[in-house]
C-alpha cells in the first residue's frame, strides 16, 4: 500500500515525517488512556499531541506522554508513535527522563479505548534528531516509545541532536 507522506517539523527542530492515511483516533481516545514500563517504575496518562499547521503542540505533555496526531492509534496493524520530555525547560526530570534506562526483553503496558496491549521491548537506540525512520510503519504491530537524548543539547541550534528511541512489539 503506497503511503501518502508530508514533511513536518516536530519538537525544536527534528524533521519527521507523519503519513496521513492511518489517521488516529479523536482527541476523546486519548481519555482514560495510560502508558507503563514497571522496569523503571513509569506509569503515565497519555494525551493527543495536535497537529498545529506545521509541528505537534507538545507544550502541554507535562509528566505525560503525547500520541502523535495523525500517526497511527492502537489496534490498528502499525507502529504506534509517543512521544515523552526527558527533562522539563528548567532541566527537571520528566516523563521520558529514565527512558534510556530500559533494557531489551522489558514490558510495556498500554491501557487504550478500555483494552490492555502488552508489548516487550526489542530494541533501545539512539538516533539523530533528523532521522525519520523512527516514526515509518512496516505494517506490523508495534510500538515506538522516543525523547531527547540527554547531554545532546546543542546550544548552537537550540535544539536536541539526538533521540532516544524504544521499539516494542506485541508480548
């Protein structure tokens, strides 16, 4: 199935692209929807990140985790997308703080429109902030967990070089 891409600029600079053909859910999905990884001890509401003309408005995922618009929801045969803060602007942990402390073979709790979806870690890298494959799906179910690397803070462009990434599939 051919995909329909666009460019769009997301989270202080890093260029993704989002396909429109598996469109999301409304914002009202994201209502009782929560994401954990017992390994570090996370557990958190997720949100809607909206498509505003050109980026996602994350400014409100405070100590929560956003669901890219327009990328594909849960129960759907693709590569779900969240997206977390490590820190706060202040430097203060967030959400997304000890993401590069989970480990390959770790579970990965969603609980989405009333239905509980495992997933186990495969695979923890870290990619440069321009680096669009994170968020291609295959076609498979899967999951993609992702935030600013830590100490990749580039005051130079105001941005994150780099991107902490986690994948997991269905347990």
């Amino acid at each position: 199935m051919k995909k329909i891409w666009s460019l769009i600029m997301f989270m202080a600079g890093i260029v993704v692209l989002g396909f429109a053909p598996q469109a999301t859910s409304t914002a009202d999905a994201y209502m009782g929807s929560s994401l954990s990884i017992p390994s570090i001890g996370l557990s958190a509401p997720i949100y809607g990140a909206p498509l505003a003309e050109t980026t996602w408005d994350i400014s409100h995922l405070n100590m929560s985790v956003g669901h890219l618009q327009h990328l594909p929801w849960f129960g759907q045969p693709a590569n779900v997308v969240l997206a977390g803060h490590s820190t706060t602007p202040e430097g203060q942990p967030d959400i997304f703080y000890a993401l590069n402390a989970v480990s390959v073979g770790d579970e990965i709790v969603v609980v989405a429109d009333g239905m509980v979806y495992r997933y186990i870690v495969a695979t923890k890298t870290v990619v440069a902030n321009d680096d669009l494959s994170i968020l291609a799906s295959t076609g498979n179910t899967m999951l993609t967990l992702f935030t600013c690397t830590h100490g990749s803070y580039n005051p130079t462009t105001g941005s994150y070089d780099q991107r902490t990434v986690v994948t997991a599939y269905p347990a």
